[in-house]
C-alpha cells in the first residue's frame, strides 16, 4: 500500500533529494567518504554550498543587495536574531498564528513591540486586514504561512517600513517579489529539506544600523562574511536543500510550481466544500493556504472523527491528523507532495460519506 506523507513538518521531500542524499551518506562526491564525516572545508562540500547558495538567488531571482545564508537554531532562533540586528527601537507585528506570536513575544525583549493586527480571538482563522502601521516602526513582521490554522498571506506587501518575513512553509511555492522585504528566513524542514537548517535572505544595507552588541553568531553580517562557513553547517540538510533546489529548477521554477499548488490545493479544498460531512475552518478563499489544508468534522458530525482518521489512515493517508492545539484535520500539501496523493485523500473523503 502506498504511504500520503501529510505530514506538516518534518515532511515531505522529492524522491530524487532522499535518493541523493542517501547515496551522498555512502559515497560523497566520489570521495568514498560519508557526507556525513566529510569535512565542511572539503572542496567538494564549498561547491555545494556555493551552488545550493547560487540556486537559491535563481530561483527566487533575488536582486543585488541581497545574501542568502544557511545557519543553524531553526526559525525559533530567528526570532531573535531578527530583532537583535534590527530593531533599534519599536518593531510591529501582525498576529496570525502560534509561530507569528512567539516571534511577536520574543521581539519584546528588545524593545517596543505594536501588535498591528491579530486574529487570536477568532482562533486564527483568517488574515487581518485594514490595520495600520506605525511609521516609525524599525520593520513590519508577518508570517506568511500559518501552518497549524491553515492561512496564508499569498500576496507581497506594499507597506511603509521595511517588511520582515517568516516564510518556513511556504517558500518556493510561489514567486515572491524579494526587492519589497528586507529579510526573509525560514526553517528548511517543511518545503526545502530536512530538519537543522534555516535559510535567511538578507538586505545588506539594513545591517549595522543598531548599538547594541550582537552576539558573534546572532549577527547575520558573521554569516554573510562567512559565507555560512563562519562555523561547521548543518551539512546533510545543506546538501539536501541543493538536492531540492534542483528538483525545483527541473519542474520549471517558482512560477511552475505556483500554478500546480493551486491546482493541488482546489482538489481537497473543492471536496471539502462539498462534502457534507466536512468543512473548512478557514471560510475566506483568499486567505485559505495552499500549503496546509485544515478542515474538520461538520457540527452534526462530530462524533465520527477518529472514526474518520482510522478509515483514511487504513487506506494510506500519513500525518492528517490536526495540530494538538486545534484537532480536526490537516493535509500539508508541500511542494513535493503530488496531486495523486491530494486526489486519494479526496477519494477517501468521499467514499467515506457514501459509508455515512
């Protein structure tokens, strides 16, 4: 029986990336050492790193200006750093989501933090919209994919300030207009790679700009001069990242896969509206992610929720089940993840209504 990896992170990666870097793990670019015990400093590993660094700035187009750096500490550890090398004064936020919250909380310790917007009471189900921003803020930070509640800002900003993004789960699922964010960063281990690595895009220009001392390591200057080689990278997640940017690349870029996420998404989300014993907490289509698809037994319904998760999980389905936080249900629909897959889960629905 074939295995739907729904899972919302780690998750699911192309078949060629968990190839190749398996195959690295037994035979590293012909050295007949382990990636796993090759040194960082090796030839053959700073061509990686060079590459993975170069498809990365194809990929998303970034313009001149701008360095991309691969680091360690997940996005948690981004949620200081950001504020750590920016924020002189006052940062705003926008609230969206557990992962928006903790990084809003986390700014407070270096200074004032405005919460612009926040869609907490309502259970994060949708996108504030209509706030303003304080002109004098040091930057504006969104999170642009809400994994646990299934929304997404699938829009770049025009905004006053410079614009802060936390893109973990939604990166290279569509073109983003890099020139109108200042940093964008990211844990690899939802649409990337495998867990210990976080990228980060950063505006040159906007660094130094605070008195503050920055720890060595929470400097992104350290990592752009060190041209994320100030200490040893996570090098199995880098190599796998290459791997993936690869596979991107051949599947015809952002823009590609852009047009087959909507694609993907409409199939689940379509039997979700239809289907009478689910629907989707996430009622706004705009602000519905395409990146993780959270739905939930309708009211009269309730009682056959674990019900449901054993008849999908028999037939395949990996990793639907809903944050702890929320319940229900949540199919991440990752780059990686084929509409074959999207379409077998839709079939279970269905086939599970006929059964009720």
């Amino acid at each position: 029986m074939k295995i739907h990896n729904f899972s919302a992170g780690p998750s699911i990666l192309p078949e060629s990336t968990i190839k190749n870097s398996a195959e690295a793990v037994l035979n590293f670019a012909g050295t007949g050492l382990s990636l796993l015990e090759v040194s960082h400093r090796s030839k053959e590993f700073v061509a990686v790193m060079d590459e993975a660094t170069a498809l990365f700035k194809e990929l998303l187009d970034i313009p001149a200006g701008y360095e991309v750096v691969f680091v360690g500490g997940g996005a948690s550890t981004q949620f200081c750093m950001v504020p750590y090398n920016l924020m002189k004064s006052k940062a705003a936020y926008l609230n969206t989501g557990t992962w928006a919250n903790k990084a809003l909380k986390e700014a407070k310790g270096f200074g004032e933090v405005v919460e612009v917007a926040s869609s907490k009471d309502s259970i994060y189900n949708h996108i504030p919209k209509g706030y303003d921003i304080p002109a004098d803020a040091d930057y504006f930070h969104i999170t642009t994919n809400n994994t646990i509640y299934g929304t997404e800002i699938k829009k770049d900003l025009d905004v006053n300030v410079p614009l802060v993004a936390d893109m973990s789960s939604d990166i290279f699922s569509r073109p983003v207009d890099i020139s109108k964010y200042t940093l964008i960063y990211g844990g690899a281990q939802k649409n990337l790679a495998p867990a210990g690595v976080t990228f980060a895009i950063v505006k040159e220009d906007a660094l130094g700009k605070v008195d503050r001392h920055i720890p060595t390591m929470l400097n992104y200057k350290t990592h752009i001069d060190g041209g994320s080689m100030f200490n040893t990278p996570p090098v199995f997640p880098v190599y796998s990242a290459l791997q993936t940017l690869k596979w991107l690349k051949e599947m015809g870029g952002v823009a590609a896969m852009e047009k087959i996420n909507i694609e993907k998404a409409a199939v689940l989300y379509d039997e979700i509206d239809r289907n009478r014993l689910f629907k989707a907490p996430v009622a706004d289509l705009e602000d519905r992610s395409l990146m993780n698809i959270c739905f939930i037994m309708n009211d009269e319904y309730k009682e056959l929720e674990k019900e449901f998760f054993d008849f999908a999980t028999a037939r395949g389905m990996s990793g639907i089940k809903g944050h702890r936080s929320v319940g229900g249900f949540r199919a991440s629909t990752y780059n990686a993840m084929p509409k074959s897959s999207i379409q077998a889960l839709a079939d279970a629905m269905k086939e599970f209504e006929a059964k009720h």
